[in-house]
C-alpha cells in the first residue's frame, strides 16, 4: 500500500511541473508578442474604408480618407477632438475645390498631424487677392507633415508657428495684395518654429514680402532641393 502511494505521488509531482513549465512557456511568449507589439508610421498601409483606427499598448492611430472640402473639414475635427491621438493621417483621394474660407488649424503639442495629397490639388474656386483665405493655420505646438499635394488660390497658403515639414508640395497662384495692411508670404507665412521644405515648387505665388515664404524673426528654416519661379522669393525678417 505504501509502494501504491508512493509510485501515486511520484506521477502527480511530474505532471504537475510539466504543467508548470508549459504555463511559463506560455507567458514568455505572450510576453514576447506584447514587446513587439510597436507601429511605424510610415510603414503603415490603411484600405479604402473613410476611417482606420489602430490601437497598441502605447499609442493610437487614426486615419480618414477625404474627397471633398466637407469630408475634410470632419475628418480634420475628429481627429483634433479624439482623446490620447498620437498620430493622425488625412489621405486625399481626389482633386478638391474650397470656398473662400480657412480650412484648418491645428494647435497641439500631443498630436502629429499628416496630410497626403498623392498627387492631388486643393484649389479655391474664386481666387480673391484681397480675402483672408488659408489652407492651414499652425499654432506653436503643432507638429504637421504634407506630402505630394498642390495648394492653388489661397492668400498665404500655410502660415506657421510650429514644426512643419512638407515634402513633394506645390503652390502655385497663391497671392495676397492687401489695400492698407501690409502682406507677408504668399505661399508660406512662418513666424516661428521650423519650416521644412524638400523637393517643393513655388510658381507664380506673390505677396509685397516674400512672394514665396516669409521668414519672422523667430522662425528657422531648412530649404532643400526646392524650385522658385518667383519675382521674390524669401523675405527675412
């Protein structure tokens, strides 16, 4: 009887560490999955639904695919608005026209913001020399990249605070010509902050100062590989 038990408990020690190793195996792994659980940004391949969220341990991505002034508007909205963002992509998907009015602004020190044109343009429908019409305004804690998109008819297409980095953009037409106030940057108004421009082109913008880009005193500038068919280019503050 004493042998019976014996043998008995001998079995029942074996299995129970086999169990335990497989629970530790289990774990590693699980752990392991956790760890590598990490998006890149720019790797990230979204379908043609309007909206894509994707979440992980330490962020929060959304993206919005948008066709017309509207569909920007509430995609842009939204994504100001969702609480923990970290990383809002707009893609356009085709050529919009806007009325005569701001399209964006963006304050925000949490959030960054992208904007792909893949090859599209925005332009307003009726171009005013003398209106206040922008595509985006960026405040000093905002953190913004555009790709491959033209911007055409507005008055100062971007004026910016914070971090802007645009790659592969076009402006052309954009010109302001006020009566009494004096104009600044009929492309780019940067007051401060950094601007960032790569493989950009500027054709026939104009303001009395920079017809191009206006640099503020406070703002730094890095200009690369960039094409100006302009009367004037930069004014510095």
């Amino acid at each position: 009887m004493y042998c019976f038990n014996f043998e008995f408990n001998k079995k029942f020690i074996l299995i129970l560490g086999l169990f335990i190793v497989l629970c530790l195996s289990m774990s590693l792994v699980n752990a392991t999955d956790i760890t590598n659980n990490s998006v890149d940004s720019s790797s990230i391949n979204f379908d043609n639904d309007n909206q894509n969220t994707i979440r992980t341990h330490d962020s929060l991505i959304q993206s919005y695919n948008v066709s017309s002034e509207d569909d920007f508007k509430e995609a842009f909205n939204h994504l100001k608005s969702s609480s923990g963002l970290k990383y809002g992509i707009i893609n356009i998907v085709n050529d919009i026209k806007v009325k005569n009015s701001n399209i964006l602004s963006i304050v925000s020190n949490d959030t960054t913001f992208e904007i792909n044109g893949n090859g599209h343009t925005i332009k307003v429908s009726n171009p005013n020399e003398r209106a206040e019409n922008h595509f985006l305004t960026c405040g000093n804690k905002s953190n913004v990249i555009i790709n491959n998109l033209t911007l055409s008819g507005f008055n100062t297409a971007i004026i910016n605070q914070g971090i802007l980095n645009l790659k592969d953009v076009t402006f052309e037409g954009n010109r302001l010509n006020y009566w009494i106030c004096e104009d600044y940057g009929g492309a780019i108004k940067s007051n401060g902050g950094l601007l960032s421009c790569t493989d950009c082109t500027f054709i026939n913008n104009y303001a009395k100062k920079g017809g191009a880009i206006y640099l503020g005193r406070n703002a730094e500038a890095n200009i690369k590989d960039c094409h100006f068919e302009e009367k004037q280019l930069l004014f510095l503050w």
